[in-house]
C-alpha cells in the first residue's frame, strides 16, 4: 500500500457545506472530486470506452451494484482511505468576517454586480443578507490517502490536476474553493502547470474530437495559429484572493457577452453559445429560456475558474474540458426538436466556442 499525505490550504473561500448548509472539511467532496480527475487520467487507457471506464472505476473508488448501469458488475469496497485531520473542523468565514470592496461587474441590467456576488451567485449574497459560513484561506487540513500500489502512479496523476484545476463545493466551477495540496512526510513533489508538462499532453485532445463524446474527458486543444495549443488560458498575478475574484468575474462576463452575440432564432427565440456556458442560461422569465419539460433542468458549464498558487502570487486558471450536450439528462427534455438539433450539430457546437475561445485570447494568455 502507498501512504500519501498532503497539507489542503483554500486559494479563495469554499462553501464545503454539510448537511446543514455550514461551512466544514469532509472526505466526501474529496474522494468525489479524485474521482472525477482520475476519470480523465485513466480514459486513454480504455480508449474511452465508457464502461470499461465504470468497471476500472469501481475497483479502485467501490460500488453499489444497484446503482450500475452494468449489472455484471458487484458491489465493491474501495482500496483507497482517505482521512482529514482534524476531523470535519467547520469553517468560520461569516458575514462580518467577509471582506468589502469587491470590483463591480456591469451586466447592463441597472446597477453594476460586485464581483465576489456575480461568481458566487447563491452562496456569496449581496447587501447584508448572510452569506453560508465557508471555509477561509486560513483554514487547512491534513489528508492522508492510502492506496494500493498498482493504483498509486495514476491517483498521483489526478492529484496533480487537481493542484491544476481542482476546487471544491458550491460555485467551485467559478473558482470559489480552489484547493492547493502541499506534500510533506515523503510524499513526492507537485509539478507546476505548463504546456510542456507530460500528463498534460497525455490529457489532451482536439476540440473536434472532443465534441464527439458528452462527458467530460479531456482538455481540449485548438489549432489557432496553426500549432494546437491547449484551451487553458492565465489571467495576470493577482496580490490576494480579493483581486483574483474581481479578474475572474470580469472574465466570466467578457465571456457570457461573446456568447450572447452568437446566436440563431427558433421560433423567435435565442438559441447559442451562452447555453453551452451552463443552463439556466439567466434568471426566471429570461429570453435565453429553452422550452423544457422540468424547469429543474441543469446543465454544468465546460469552462471551469481555478484561483492557482504561484509562489507568492495568485493566477487565475480558466480551463475548457470540451464535450457536448447530453442526449439523457438535457437534449431529451427539450420540447422543441429545432432547438435540439442545434445543440446535435458539431459545426454549431465548434463554431461557438471558437467564439468563446476568441474572447479568451483578447484578454489572457495561454499557459507557457
């Protein structure tokens, strides 16, 4: 068995709630999130064959047999523990503790939004209405993962992309919990993120390509001026996580705004990018409402915000882990077949988010 151990610090605050909507470490949202990265780690291996995928899965995270698809497969214990130390500690960052002055983000529907309200819409409330109590920068955890040592060289691989690109809890996508994991104890070393990094390159695939599956499992790449360069894009260094906010949001906006300008009609509604950034595409009563059977309709956005370490500075991290819309889940649900049959074309789906892509580069750099 392989013993690792690491020191978890937050590089912006993380709503990590329990069951009562506080602020604490659990293992859970852990093992979820290695999960989730061990995924793209391990789906070259299978050629990305998606049950292949499930039953290496279930050897190494457990099962219950009644949740699978597959039904050859039986219910298993995982191999790999994980602890915190100290144990489900609560986090303490309130209302009063909440630090003032964010930048403003001006959406053009009145007033301008602070920036730390627009990423974390729900969990970062605006005015004196208070916010869920969440885990500070300050707060740390010691985690301790054991596993076998067959497992040990592709799990130490999710942990590097979560040093990349991994946070956690509410609005985690926007960059809210960004999580940096220091080894201590013999624990081997963390690379920085860079273009040339080895499991990045294995960890990449051709946006085209990409758009040919509907789950996340790569990162894509693009081929804009003539080499393919990876979809991951560095903001400029930020003094704290205050400022790295502020530059994300704007991002964020600059983003939804390209979108918004690349759209067809439907039956004299708007269909385009912006629903590929995550629906509900707005509020309640939105143009950008899709005629759909289950208003509780969901659908995440590819474009994840990390707020990434360096040295003594803060970047943030936007990343785009192609895929396309879901037949199950979202397409199905749509009530009118013009609107899913945009969504079903990939020269639709690329073109949008070149779009995207586009605005990105206007504003940051691609990874070095």
């Amino acid at each position: 068995m392989k013993r690792l151990q690491y020191t978890l610090t937050f590089n912006t605050p993380a709503f990590l709630g329990n069951a009562h909507q506080e602020g604490q470490w659990r293992t859970p949202p852990i093992k979820a999130l290695l999960r989730h990265w061990w995924r793209m780690v391990h789906a070259p291996e299978v050629k990305f064959d998606v049950n292949r995928l499930r039953e290496a899965e279930a050897l190494r995270f457990g099962s219950a047999s009644d949740q699978n698809d597959n039904k050859s497969l039986k219910s298993l214990r995982s191999p790999i523990r994980l602890r915190l130390g100290p144990a489900w500690s609560k986090g303490q960052l309130d209302q009063k503790q909440w630090p003032k002055g964010f930048a403003s983000v001006h959406t053009g529907a009145g007033r301008g939004v602070p920036s730390d309200v627009y990423l974390g819409f729900g969990a970062v409330l605006p005015g004196n209405r208070e916010n869920r109590k969440a885990l500070g920068t300050q707060d740390t955890a010691v985690l301790t993962l054991i596993c076998p040592d067959a497992y040990a060289p592709e799990i130490l691989q999710a942990l590097q992309l979560i040093q990349w690109f991994g946070a956690l809890g509410s609005r985690s996508r926007n960059g809210w919990g960004s999580i940096t994991l220091t080894p201590h104890d013999g624990t081997p070393p963390l690379e920085s993120l860079s273009r040339e990094a080895p499991l990045l390159q294995q960890i990449t695939r051709p946006l085209d390509q990409c758009l040919q599956w509907d789950w996340a499992h790569a990162i894509g790449l693009d081929a804009g001026t003539g080499e393919e360069r990876p979809l991951i894009w560095r903001t400029r260094p930020c003094k704290d996580w205050r400022q790295a906010v502020d530059t994300l949001a704007d991002t964020l906006y600059r983003v939804r705004s390209a979108a918004k300008g690349h759209k067809t009609h439907v039956r004299g509604r708007p269909v385009g990018a912006l629903h590929l950034l995550g629906y509900p595409a707005g509020t309640n009563g939105s143009p950008w409402d899709l005629p759909v059977r289950d208003r509780n309709l969901r659908l995440a956005s590819p474009l994840r915000f990390k707020v990434l370490q360096e040295g003594d500075q803060l970047r943030g991290i936007v990343v785009h882990t192609p895929s396309r819309p879901p037949e199950r889940g979202f397409l199905e649900a749509l009530r009118d077949d013009q609107i899913a049959s945009w969504f079903r074309s990939p020269e639709n789906l690329k073109k949008s988010w070149e779009i995207i892509h586009k605005a990105l580069d206007a504003h940051h750099e691609r990874i070095l």
